[in-house]
C-alpha cells in the first residue's frame, strides 16, 4: 500500500497539471500564442537547464560503473530501433511513426528517475549514471526519427545532414554535454549563476505539463486512441517486461534496479510533446500518449516496485 500511495503521488498532481492546463485553455486564459511561444521557451532554455543541473549537480566519476551505463545505453538503442523498424513497417498513417516511435521508447527518466531513487533510498545514487546513458540517447534518437519522419519520406539526401544539424543544434542534448563536463571537472559555479539557473529548471516541468493541457485536443484524441493506447503499453509494460529479467540476471539490484526501471517503464516525458511540436510531427498523438501513460504509471510502476520487492531485488 505504501509503494501505490507513493506512485500515486508522483503521477496523480502531474495529470492534475494537466487538468489544469486545459481548463484553462477552455476558459480562455491561455491562448494558441501562449502555448506556442512557451513551447519553445521549454525547449530552447527550461528543458536544458534542468538536465544541466541534474547532471552537473551530480559527481558521476564517484559512482562510475562502465558495465551499467553499457546495459542503459544498449537496451535504450535496442528500443528505439527494434520499434522503428516495425512502426515503419506495419504502421499504415506514415504521418504518425515519428511521435509514436518516440512518445514509446522515451520515458521521464530525468524527471522522475532522481525522485523515485531519492523516494526509496534516501540518495540520488545511480540516476545520473542512467540518465547520462540513456537520456543523451533519448534526445539523438528522437531528434533523427523526428527528422526523418517529420513530413517527408525520409529518402532525400538532405535527411541525414538535417538529422546531424539538428543533433549538434539540439538543446537539450548541449545541455546534458554541458552538465556531463561540469560533472567530471569539477567546476564550480558562483551561487548567482547556481540560484539563476535553478529557478530556470525549476519551470520545465509545471510549464510543460500546463501547455501539454492546454494544447491537448479530446476529439482528436480519441480518433488516435488505438495508437495512443499500444504506445503507452509499450512503454509501461512491454519494455519492462522484456529487460528488466536482463538487468537481474545481470546482477543489478536496488538503486541500479530502481534506475533501470525508471528507464524502462516511466510515462512518456512532456518534452516528447514539446519536440514533436517543435519538429512538425504529430503533436496530437504525442500529448494523448503522455497523458494516459502518466495516468496509467500509478498502477503499472506500484506493480513493477511490488514485483521486484517480492522477489527480493531491492532492500
């Protein structure tokens, strides 16, 4: 029961965020222009700042494990090109592969994966560690298939080169190779710039939730429930499903345990929506995915924290 109360108060007020965010967009409070202009200021500076600070906040060298960042980084890979390839091929709307092949691979593994750990043990222990192999991974793969799929077939020259322009440009992912060499140099920040950049991160999440709920459009939800519903069980249970064996097996446990877990199987992360929007996919697809895996997350990750309880695998 305390595991269920825990998920659900991680999940529940990020759904009610939501909520709230789309009340207000009916009332007319937030404007298309809002939602627009704060889209990109989420991707552009908030969404960076907080991995910057996630991640250079963290001493990485201290916890180093080259053998888990391996698993993260390869299962992360096995994910993203294993549901490319067959979305490609058995999707028959080719204007949704990119937002669906996304919104089921990448979860909120720098949101949520630092405080399910702090939650259950006290310490951030291996989150940054999982974060610096699989988030990095998250934002390149999502920015080529976003690419490729963005409106146009994929098969011009130019994909590839747009793919890599987009990569080195991408903030999100300057952001996490900033915070990476802070980590390992030791550098420190005076508190100005320390406050400055907190409170910056500190608008990412609640800013993105609110514009997901705003922009989040029911009718034309529903007419993609059958997609929205196969990614966010992809997400939620068949990743977990297949790796989380591996990593026992492995030999992880506890935090590691924990980590993987929240790679594997965290609701779809709001910047998801944020860079669909921004890369002309389906946004529409996008935010109906995060809302009903954030949703569903309560039940799902109560159940993967009691199984691996029961089985002995977290202390």
């Amino acid at each position: 029961m305390e595991n269920f109360i825990y998920s659900l108060n991680a999940t529940v007020p990020v759904f009610l965020v939501m909520v709230i965010g789309y009340c207000l967009k009916r009332r007319g409070m937030l404007t298309e222009g809002f939602c627009s202009a704060a889209n990109k200021f989420n991707f552009q500076v908030t969404l960076p700042a907080l991995l910057f600070k996630d991640i250079s906040s963290a001493d990485i060298r201290q916890v180093l494990d080259i053998r888990y960042m391996l698993y993260c980084a390869i299962v992360t890979s096995i994910c993203f090109f294993t549901l490319w390839g067959l979305t490609k091929l058995l999707m028959k709307d080719k204007s949704m592969v990119g937002a669906f092949v996304q919104a089921s691979f990448r979860g909120s593994a720098a949101v949520l994966g630092i405080a399910f750990i702090q939650n259950i043990y006290g310490t951030s222990g291996m989150a940054p560690l999982m974060i610096v192999s699989a988030v990095p991974l998250y934002n390149i793969y999502s920015v080529i298939v976003l690419t490729f799929e963005g409106g146009n077939d994929g098969q011009d020259g130019g994909a590839v080169r747009r793919a890599f322009v987009n990569i080195c440009k991408n903030p999100i992912i300057i952001g996490i190779l900033l915070g990476v060499i802070v980590s390992f140099s030791g550098i420190t920040f005076p508190a100005i710039v320390n406050k400055t950049v907190n409170s910056l991160a500190a608008m990412a999440t609640p800013l993105a939730l609110i514009v997901i709920g705003a922009s989040f459009e029911g009718r034309k939800a529903l007419a993609k429930l059958k997609p929205t519903m196969l990614a966010t069980m992809i997400k939620l249970v068949v990743q977990p499903s297949l790796f989380l064996p591996v990593a026992v097996w492995m030999g992880f446990r506890t935090e590691k345990l924990i980590a993987i877990l929240v790679m594997l199987g965290a609701p779809t992360t709001a910047s998801c929506y944020i860079m669909a929007k921004n890369m002309n996919n389906d946004e529409v697809l996008t935010s109906s995915v995060v809302v009903a895996a954030t949703l569903l997350s309560a039940v799902t990750l109560t159940g993967w924290i009691y199984i691996l309880k029961a089985f002995g695998y977290l202390a």
